[in-house]
C-alpha cells in the first residue's frame, strides 16, 4: 500500500494505491490522526488506484469517517471501482461515508458541505 498525502487549501487528499488489508490500516490511521492533530478536518481518500480492500480496509474507512465528522470534518471517498465499489454498495457503506466519482467531484461536495455550514 502506497500513501500520498496532498493539501489543497485546508483539504487533505491522502491518495491509496494497491491493497488497503489489516496489515496496512494501522499506518493508515496514525496519517490521518497526525493531520488531525494539526487540525485538519477536511479528507479525501482517493481510491481509484485501490486494487483490494478486505473488511479490515472497510473498518479502517468506516471508524476514519466517525472521528472525522464527531471533530466537525468530512471524509469522501472517492474513485471506487471494482471489488472496493462493490464492497462499499455490499455492506452499505456508501450510505454511511459519502463517496464521489472521482476527485473532482469529492473536492466539490467538500466545499459544498463548507458553503452549507457556513
């Protein structure tokens, strides 16, 4: 699992390429507790490189989003595809963490989401 973090204004962009499985979520978490810590609220996981995710990955995205939003942020994923698109549809996770088509289209409901609460 590759991990490339990007800041566009105040919006973290981390982009995932290969597997996101148990052994990898732990340094997926501490990277976005790190950003949080200096405050940053504002997330993207750009998934389009993603190529497998197991239930570990799932987990990791889903507890991510929770502390994200229970500190006033947001987390997009965007760029599902494949077996990682039908994981999300599967267990229904695309109703809990909103998802985007790309990373354009994440970056838009982000700063939408900032417009609306002001």
């Amino acid at each position: 699992m590759e991990i490339k973090v990007h800041v566009d204004n105040d919006i973290v962009i981390l982009k995932l390429a290969g597997s996101l499985v148990a052994n990898v979520v732990e340094d997926l978490k501490s990277q976005v507790k790190a950003l949080m810590a200096k405050k940053f609220n504002k997330f993207i996981f750009d998934l389009v490189a993603v190529d497998f995710m197991d239930s570990s990955g799932l987990g990791a995205c889903m507890a991510t989003n929770r502390e994200i939003c229970s500190n006033g942020g947001i987390l997009v994923c965007a760029g599902l595809s494949g077996s990682v698109a039908k994981l999300f549809k599967v267990t229904r996770a695309d109703q809990k963490v909103p998802v985007a088509a790309n990373q354009s289209e994440a970056l838009n409901l982000v700063i939408s989401r900032i417009i609306n609460n002001g």
